[in-house]
C-alpha cells in the first residue's frame, strides 16, 4: 500500500487505556488507516459517518506523544473543564462503594459508560431509565439548589441569579462533553 498524505478528517482509534492520555495532547499514532465496514448486519461505516468519522485505526503499531501546544482558547477551556469533571468523578469513587458509584456518576456527570449492564438492564425493566439520564428536571434540581445555596451565603436575588446561570453553563458545557470523546481518554 501507498503512503496517504494530507489525509484530514477525523479517524477513530481503537488503543488500549494504558498509557493514560488527556484531551488536548498531542500524539503520533502509526496505524493502518482503514475503511469501517459492516458488522454482521450492523452498517457501522454509515453509524460513524453521522459522527463525522470516516476511517478507523484498530490496532496502532505505536502511539507517542509529542510535546506541541496549539489548543485554541475554547479547546482550553474545554481542557480544563474535563479536568474538573474527572476530578469529582474521583471524589464521587472514593465516597460511594462500586456500583453505586457509577449510577451517581451517571446522574450528576452523565458518565453512564462504566455501570454494570445488568443495573442498566434492571433500570430499563423498570421503567427509570431516565433516573440516570441528565434530564430538565436534574437542571430544575439543581438550579433550585444553588440559587438557595447562593441566597443563603448572603448574594442578593440578582446576583445570585448571576451566579446560578454562569454555574449552570459552566454544568452543562461539562456534562455535555460525549463520553466517547473523554472517559476513554481519562480512563
């Protein structure tokens, strides 16, 4: 096979957890770039397509990482958020015992990746899968909350409305990051 060059676009690689690598580094990933096909009956080319993602790296032969810092400022930011995320995700591990812990990740995080398959399978039977979904009314919850721990520190109505809207947009731009794009890599 030939040499691509100036190939763009995203590529999915499939690597192993360890070594750890973090949003924003920058790796040289030597791998056979392929062409996603069918799984059995599953059109897995078409399901990453809608991702944007239009080849695959299912083994790479070496991943290293380079010591290059050209994040955009947004990218930053976004850095440093999945930080702040994966650091409660910690507390919440080292406060509540396995499973348990995954559920509340999953409510308050949105990182529902690691819980068991048969908890999920009992949710599902149950109807209450949506418990461990963020949802309206987890925000409502948590709205109400920190506009009553703001108020109660002494910050009037106004600015603790202030406070509460800059807390909640800070939330969701951290929930709203896809676990495919960050517990992999935080793992």
């Amino acid at each position: 096979m030939g040499k691509i060059n100036n190939l763009a676009g995203k590529i999915l690689v499939n690597a192993s957890n360890y070594p750890k690598h973090n949003y924003g580094d920058w790796l040289e990933i030597n791998c056979l770039i392929e062409q996603p096909g069918k799984i059995e009956e599953f059109d897995y080319k078409r399901y990453l397509e809608v991702k944007g993602i239009y080849s695959v790296c299912y083994r790479p032969k070496s991943i290293a990482q380079i010591n290059k810092n050209e994040l955009s400022g947004w990218q930053k930011i976004e850095s440093q958020i999945i930080k702040i995320k994966y650091k409660y995700k910690a507390i919440i591990n080292k406060s509540v015992s396995y499973p348990e812990s995954e559920v509340l990740s999953a409510m308050i995080l949105g990182l529902r990746k690691k819980i068991p398959e048969n908890i999920l399978e009992n949710f599902r039977r149950a109807g209450l899968s949506h418990i461990i979904a963020i949802s309206g009314l987890h925000i409502s919850v948590i709205t109400l909350l920190l506009m009553n721990l703001f108020i109660g520190i002494g910050l009037r109505r106004r600015y603790a409305f202030i406070a509460t809207t800059m807390s909640l947009i800070l939330f969701l731009i951290m929930i709203g990051r896809s676990e495919e794009h960050t517990s992999e890599l935080q793992s």
